[in-house]
C-alpha cells in the first residue's frame, strides 16, 4: 500500500515538470527559431515480486538452516493447500509472480530540432537557417549558439542579436559593416559570405569607422559568418533567451580550462561533440520560426492533466484503504 502511494507521487511529479515544459513551449510559439522541448520518462528500477516464504535454491530452510531434500522434509506435500492457481509450497517449484513498478521520472528534457517554417520579411539582416546549424555569437559567457537570426546594424556597424550580442565571423570576431555601404548592398550566400561592394576596406581614423574603397563596381567579401552544427544532439544544452552552450559530455560540464584528466581526454576531444561547418543553408531576408504547433501542445497539456488528475485520485484512494486498515481493521484487533 505504501509502496502503491510512492508510484503516484513519482507519476505525479512527472507530470507537474512535464506541464512546465508544454506551457514554456506554448509562451516561446512566437519566438524565432525556438526549438521545443521534450521531456523523456524512465521507469525506476521495477521489483521482481516473490512470496515472503520462498525458499532459496539450494535447500536451506528459512532462517533456521535446516537441510532438506524432499517436500515431506517441510512437512509439506504437492497436494498442500497451498497449491492453488499456481502457486505452490514447494521451495523447488519457484511460481513466477511478476514485477512490479515503482514509478517513473524524467531522465531527460530533450530539444526536438525539427525544422521550422520559414518566412520571408525582406530585411537585409534577417537570416533563417535550413537544415542543421547554428549562429554563434559573443555573450558575457562567452560564445554562445543560437538560431535566432533576427539581427541588425547598431550606430557603430557592428551585427547583433536582440540583446545587443555580436554576431561572430568564423575566426571568432565580432562582424563590423563600412559605414558607406548601405544595407541593400550587402549581400549573405548560404554558406555565411558577406559580399559589399569593393576592392578592400579601410579604417576611417576620424570617426573610427571602416569604409569599402577601390571599385565599387566589384564586390569583396567582407567576412565568413562563423556557422556551425554538431554530430553530437547532446554537445550543446538550452541556457535561456534562445541560447544554447557547448557541453564536453553528457552531464552538461564545460571543457576545463587546463589540467585535463585522463579519463575524460576522450569525450572533451569527441569530433561529434565540437563544432564543425555547418551542413545547413543561410536565406537573407528570411527568419525560421518556431516548431510549436500550438493545438498539439494544448492537446498535450490537457492530456497530461489528467495523468496528474488520476495518480492524485490513486493516492486519495490508497490514503483512504490505508485510513480504513489502520484506524479501523486495526481497532478490531
């Protein structure tokens, strides 16, 4: 009985992260380039059930030791009561009962990377990534991985996100547009090449900005947008605000800055766990949004509060049994 109470609280903790992750996934549907997430339930360990009689191979009689041989040694015989439906006394004959289960948690809450819809908007800094890859860009924390590409030109040229973090070129620089290169004149191919028109750029020591100069006529390429993917699903993790940071393993460590042990030389220097060039495509003027599909999500969520809503009925039925046994079966005695 109380093990029967335990499995509905477990069902029922379950089910309460689970409704937290359906409704984050429901208030980022607007989000550009949201991934929702998923949230994957493992069963403990289940308990092979056994009666609290049986004997152990080999002959020994409960705790007293005794050897024995035959059925008449236990004082027993095959036409025992006991054997009904299948079940015997005979410690030679051990009926199969069954497992039990004990519950369930979340092992893990997965990112689904399905690809979402793309829609055109006709602005110059606007990028929707096709396929596998990520926007890398330079936060407080450092580089961070994102497929939001919603960017623009601050007053000093440089492309950033929303929250003012600079989109990265391939050899890890913040990417800085000439000032006399207007944004209809910029063009960004699949791969990441920013095209301006040009024969080379030059730093304008009066106003600290860099200027395209040589003919303007021909186009140069300005920079490489760093974009990258990952063999590994489990390489990068969700921080927050659509971002996401390189893992070097499975538990969500960081690489360590120095002083490697050898034990986990392996994992940090996986291929499939560090970035390399993406296999994706980059559409200008595009953005992706997210992948919610939000009747599905409210399906979800109204399905899930009746998990909830029956392992709380579970344990109103079993506190009630176990309210009956204790207070009132008991007093009998």
């Amino acid at each position: 009985m109380w093990r029967g109470l335990y499995t509905a609280a477990t069902g029922m903790i379950s089910e309460q992260k689970r409704t937290d992750v359906i409704a984050n996934n429901i208030a980022n549907a607007a989000t550009t380039g949201y991934k929702r997430d998923l949230t994957v339930h493992k069963e403990f360990h289940t308990m092979l059930i056994k009666r609290v009689n049986d004997f152990n191979e080999g002959g020994l009689l409960g705790v007293s030791g005794a050897p024995f041989n035959q059925l008449v040694d236990l004082g027993t015989s095959k036409e025992d009561v006991t054997q009904i439906k299948g079940f015997s006394a005979n410690p030679f004959y051990r009926p199969n009962i069954g497992e039990l289960g004990v519950g369930d948690y979340i092992d893990e809450i997965a990112v689904d990377y399905q690809q979402g819809a793309i829609e055109s908007t006709g602005n110059t800094f606007d990028l929707a990534i096709v396929g596998d890859g990520f926007f890398a860009v330079e936060t407080p924390e450092g580089v961070r991985y994102t497929r939001n590409g919603a960017f623009f030109k601050n007053t000093q040229g440089y492309l950033q996100d929303i929250r003012g973090y600079n989109l990265l070129d391939a050899a890890g620089n913040p990417i800085r547009i000439p000032s006399n290169v207007s944004d209809s004149q910029i063009s960004i191919t699949g791969d990441g090449t920013i095209s301006i028109p040009g024969t080379e750029t030059q730093l304008n020591v009066v106003n600290n900005r860099w200027v395209a100069i040589g003919d303007l006529n021909n186009r140069q390429q300005l920079a490489q947008i760093q974009f990258v993917e990952f063999g590994n699903r489990l390489a990068t993790q969700k921080q927050g605000d659509n971002l996401y940071y390189l893992v070097n393993d499975n538990e969500g460590n960081e690489p360590p800055a120095q002083g490697v042990e050898q034990n986990v030389v392996a994992r940090i220097m996986n291929p499939d766990l560090q970035p390399r060039p993406a296999s994706g495509e980059i559409l200008q003027g595009s953005l992706e949004k997210s992948n919610i599909a939000i009747v599905s999500e409210m399906v979800e969520l109204i399905h899930n509060h009746r998990m909830y809503d029956a392992n709380a009925k579970a344990i109103q039925t079993q506190d009630s049994a176990l309210d009956t046994s204790v207070n009132q079966v008991g007093a009998l005695g």
